[in-house]
C-alpha cells in the first residue's frame, strides 16, 4: 500500500460520499437473481439492515468477516470527519484510494468505499466469492449475484457497451471481430468467438467486471485445431500479458513450428498422410518414391501455405538435386551439371532441355556450319515461342550468306519485317529458301524439307 496526502476539497468530498453511504448502506451489495438455500447476499442484507435499525454501524469492527469490518470500520471516519491522508492500492483496472481506520483487508474496505464505481465495487466482495463461491456481475446497469453458474446475455451487452466494445450477439453467443483465425472459449452458459481483427484482451475486460470463483476456461483455436494450443500462451493471455492479436499470432507459429518438429505434413493448415500429402501435390509417379523416401529420412515434416511443390524441392535439392533431376528428365551428368538457378528454375530448364533434345532426335543430324544454325533456329521455334527463336537466331547470326538468307526466310514466314538487316544477295536467297521454311513451320515433314534446303545451302 501507498498512502497520498488529500487535498481539503477533496477530503470533503471523499466524507460527504462516506456519509451518503450510510444514508443507504445496502448499496452496497448486488441484487441476488438466484434462489440457492443459505445465500450470503441475503445474510448481508439482514445483517446490514440490522446495524441500520438500531445505528450501531461500528457492531463488526474487528469481525472476522471482513465486509462487515469494512462497513463498521468506514463508519469510524465519521466520528471526526477527517481524511487528510488515503491509501492507495494498485489493481488491474487503476489505482483505488480508500481510508482506514482499522486493520480490515485493503482491497475490501477500498471496494466498500468505492461503492459507486462499477469496477472497484467488487473489490469488497473478494473473499465472499472465494469462500461462499457466488458469482458477481457489475456493470452500469447491473449489479447481480447468483450461485448459479450462469452469466445474463444482456449483462454482457452492457458491459461492453460501457466499453465501447463492437460485437455481435445472440442468446448464447457473442463475437468479436470478423476475419482472421479465431479463438473460443466458454464462460458458463455463454459462448465467446475473438477474432483475429480484435485486438483487445477481451478475457481482461471480462474480468474488469465479473468476479467469480477460480474456474479453468478452456481457450481454443481454430487455427490447425488438430495440434493442442500451447498452455503457456494460454496463461499470458488470461493474465493479460498479450492481445488477442498477439496470442493469435504467437499460436499460428508455435502450431507451425510443432508441426514441422512433429513429422506432421501439412497443406493448406490440413494434415495428411505422407502418401495423401504427395498425391495432394501432384507428383509424378516417376518421382514420387523418391521423395516419400527422402522426406520420411528427413527429421521434420513440412508446413505449406498453399498446394505448391516448390517447397519440397527447396528442401530437397542441396542433396539431391542431381537424382530427382535424372529421374524426371534422364538429362546425362554435364547437362544436369550444366542446370542453374533455384530449384524450380532447374527443373523448368530441365524440361526445356528435354523437350529440345526430343525435337533434335526427330530432326536429321546437321550436316555442315550454316545447317547446324538452322536446325537450332528451328528447335528453338519448336521448344520455345518465335520470340525466343528470333532472340536467339539473331544472337548465334554470323556475318555469312547462308545464315543470314536462312534467317531472313525465316522472319519471312514469321512476318517479322526487318529488311534492313540483309543485303539483296541474301534476300534473294533467302527468299528461294522461303517455300521449304514455311512448310516447315506449317507442319510438314521438316527432315523432307530440309534436304531441299540442302540442294540450296549445300
């Protein structure tokens, strides 16, 4: 406890609220809504109503019962009207002033002399609550007791009304936020839904105005609800240490990381089977036993977003990039040698390496320099787009005759006009070259058409 000095207008004013509680000292308990046998709001009531018949408001000073101290050890202020210095206790909802004059509870006799503010009030039923397990609701418009474990749908809406707080609510039901993953938790007869959008703790302001015996409540989240949330960020967040952001947040990552640890392998926060998982990704079946192997070796599973292979090969390729390309594409050592790039760079190159290598087996074996150019011109055509073709060609063009009238015939059929490039001579080969290039592209036979173009470019 600390104490502050009271300034005189202040200590009128704290006098004249101990003397307006005396005028009514009852204020001071809930209205009790249950019917349970021996119920202790009613037992104050009595007693309270006693002391007020016959004026002896200082009957319980000392009592044990530190409610009733706390009546009679506030009605001692009176005696002199004075209230120079206050004690001061630190709460979780703010700093409470009281006056003692007496050895009652702090806490207790700062809740009774704090009777008007909805929060503070239920300071002074601490140990009632503990000892005669009673729930108390305190909001604006409320000030209730039951001994059943139920909580008043309407209560809630006043409450966080009197917050400013934005939610949803139906008879037994209330949500907070609208997008993102979720927690739950029940509370009596009430459902709780917090979104992910709400940051606010709402167990805190919960607690700000109910006070009810020490009960587990089971927080859950939806996020990969398969794997336990973890109990520790459960307890920070009942104690206020996070935001439901926060705690949201910190779950998603401890559930991922559980995940990996765990061997569990996950698509789109679902859990699957190693051989579901593979089939979920659309493997090859060529590569697929390649991969549950090396994956069921590997000492973690695997967490994805979304259903994309690249993960997977990510993990994979600094060991066995060279295997998991020979069993897709059967390139030899120097070509796979020869791939660059992330993994799913290699394996695109890889099958563009294959898909050229393919169209080079069904094309005749060049037979001199100038064919050598119009048998890649024309692979890169096939494999690729005429955009790459014509990049290429134009890279690779030496500054002869016969490759430039076989790169003219070709932007030719393409209609790609680029006169300028060529001289007369090469044109007018080009264009006896022309007929036998656009059968080719065309889709005729291209070894036939490439022995005419042989009688031309020898």
């Amino acid at each position: 406890m600390k104490i502050k000095t009271n300034s005189r207008e202040n200590e009128k004013i704290f006098i004249a609220n101990v003397r307006e509680f005396f005028e009514n000292p009852n204020v001071i308990l809930p209205e009790c809504t249950g019917s349970c046998f021996l119920c202790p709001i009613k037992s104050y009531r009595k007693k309270i109503e006693g002391m007020a018949q016959k004026n002896n408001y200082d009957k319980y000073y000392n009592s044990a019962d530190q409610l009733l101290s706390s009546i009679s050890e506030t009605y001692k202020i009176l005696n002199n009207e004075k209230a120079p210095i206050l004690g001061v206790i630190k709460t979780n909802y703010g700093s409470v002033t009281f006056c003692k004059r007496g050895k009652t509870d702090e806490s207790i006799i700062a809740g009774v002399q704090n009777y008007k503010n909805d929060v503070y009030r239920l300071l002074a039923f601490t140990n009632v609550v503990k000892n005669k397990k009673i729930n108390i609701f305190s909001s604006k418009n409320y000030f209730t007791a039951t001994c059943k474990n139920n909580i008043n749908m309407e209560f809630l809406k006043d409450v966080f009304d009197e917050e400013n707080i934005a939610y949803n609510a139906d008879s037994s039901k209330i949500v907070f936020g609208k997008s993102g993953n979720k927690m739950t938790f029940d509370l009596y007869n009430i459902t709780f839904e917090i979104y992910e959008d709400y940051e606010p703790n709402i167990i805190f302001t919960l607690y700000k105005h109910i006070l009810i015996p020490l009960i587990d409540i089971n927080i859950t989240t939806d996020f990969m609800a398969f794997i336990h949330d973890d109990k520790t960020m459960v307890k920070a967040y009942m104690a206020n240490g996070i935001n439901t952001k926060e705690f949201l947040s910190k779950m998603r990552k401890y559930k991922i990381s559980y995940a990996i640890k765990n061997k569990y392998y996950i698509i789109e926060n679902m859990n699957y089977s190693i051989d579901d998982f593979l089939d979920k990704l659309e493997f090859d079946n060529s590569i697929k036993p390649f991969i549950k192997e090396k994956l069921l070796e590997e000492s973690r599973g695997i967490y994805l977003e979304t259903s994309s292979q690249r993960k997977i090969y990510e993990q994979l390729f600094p060991k066995y990039k060279h295997d998991i390309i020979k069993i897709l594409f059967n390139l030899d050592d120097a070509e796979i040698k020869s791939l660059k790039g992330n993994p799913i760079e290699i394996i695109n190159a890889a099958g563009d390496l294959k898909s050229k290598n393919k169209i080079k087996e069904k094309i005749i074996e060049p037979w001199s320099v100038n064919s050598k150019y119009l048998i890649n011109l024309l692979v890169d055509y096939f494999n690729y787009d005429k955009t790459e073709a014509i990049k290429n060609g134009r890279k690779n063009l030496k500054n002869n005759i016969y490759e430039k009238a076989i790169y003219y015939s070709f932007l030719k059929v393409l209609n790609e006009n680029e006169e300028w490039l060529f001289s007369e001579n090469e044109k007018l080969l080009g264009n006896k070259i022309y007929p036998y290039m656009k059968n080719i592209i065309d889709g005729h036979d291209v070894n036939e058409e490439l022995n005419k173009i042989k009688m031309i470019i020898g």
